[in-house]
C-alpha cells in the first residue's frame, strides 16, 4: 500500500523500515467489505457505523462489526475529539505502509497473501480502465478537466538507480498525502479531490 492502503511486494530495499502484513491483516484485506469501508474512509476522512453504512449499502451492525475487526488490527482508530458524546464512535483510517512480503520476509500465511496480491491487481486494472475511459474524453475535448494521468516510460537504470527512484516517488507522494492526512474530511463541493495512484514498473526479465 503507498502510505495510505497501499500494497506492493518488497523489492529488498530498507527492509528494517517495512511493515510487513500479519496474517490477521492480510485477511483483512483480502475482505471485500472490510477494504471498502477503508476506501469510504479514506475519501470521507471519518465517518460512523450508521454513515458508512449508507454509504456501502449494508446493515449497520454488520459494518460495526467490520470496523471493530479493521480496529483490532490496528487499520482503523476512533476520533473521539469528533464525537458528540461518549456513546458516539467515529473511525477514521490509520496511516500505513504495508508490505506482502519479500525474500527476507515471506509472507506470513502464503494463501491469504496470494489472494491480496490478486485482490490488487484487480483493483490496479480498474483504475487503469477508469483513467483509460477518461482519457478518450480528453482528447476529443469533451472532458477538459484534468481527471487522471497515465505515465509510461522505458528507463536503462541499475538495480540501486532503480531502488533511488522508487524510493523518491514514495517519499513525494507521502509529501503530498501529508498536505490533507487521513482523518481530515474533504468539501466534496470543493477543489480538492481524492486521487488513486498506482505507480507500476517491472524489469525486462518479468
């Protein structure tokens, strides 16, 4: 996950620094309703049972359940400095870069860690898809907001070059996020939008 609900499989750098996933949140995440309400709560910045609730379209006691497994796990966290009075719980998202696993750290539970990885995947091609539906207005100029952004580039690095230039575009985009941090609730009539970011490379042997 890049910094906030991120995930990626360690390439071996700085592996002191990683936080790798356990199995409990491995599961988590493979859990479609579970890493819904952490996309809800990372657009709204905060919300209750009974919001998000409406928002996802299910019971809200099945969500409350949800979000005290997400808590457990360290995910999500309570804001009380929101809340109306001690019976009243808001969560907002926790912050975090989290790794699958690496040669020097495998993953924890080998099943659940394959199916987060194609849980991203999935979710990277539909970005792709919805930046690529985009673009087709772009061009023609009827869309002429700027939306989205598709970037490719073949690039003759060495593997350190290659470990410096990820390591930059983690740290700028974590710049950025730390501008409006998780938590903070967005004017949705306003001028600041939420965007998804996917940043792929691979190397000419993959």
């Amino acid at each position: 996950m890049a910094e906030d609900r991120s995930v990626a499989a360690e390439s071996g750098a700085r592996i002191a620094e990683r936080e790798y996933m356990t199995s409990a949140k491995l599961k988590a995440y493979a859990h479609p309703l579970r890493r819904q309400l952490m996309r809800v709560l990372s657009r709204e910045g905060y919300g209750r049972a009974a919001d998000l609730a409406r928002i996802v379209g299910k019971p809200a006691n099945q969500v409350s359940f949800h979000l005290r497994a997400l808590s457990e796990i360290g995910w999500i966290e309570e804001a009380p400095e929101l809340a109306r009075d001690g019976r009243d719980r808001v969560w907002r998202l926790v912050p975090s870069a989290l790794d699958v696993g690496s040669p020097e750290h495998p993953a924890e539970d080998l099943d659940a860690g394959l199916a987060v990885l194609t849980v991203f995947a999935a979710e990277q091609r539909e970005l792709l898809e919805r930046v690529s539906a985009w673009s087709a207005k772009y061009v023609t100029g009827e869309d002429p907001q700027t939306r989205g952004m598709a970037l490719a580039a073949t690039l003759r690095l060495t593997r350190d070059e290659f470990d410096e230039l990820s390591e930059r575009i983690q740290q700028t985009i974590h710049e950025f996020g730390q501008r409006r941090p998780a938590g903070v609730r967005i004017d949705p009539e306003g001028e600041v939008r939420v965007y998804d970011f996917a940043v792929l490379a691979a190397d000419d042997t993959i």
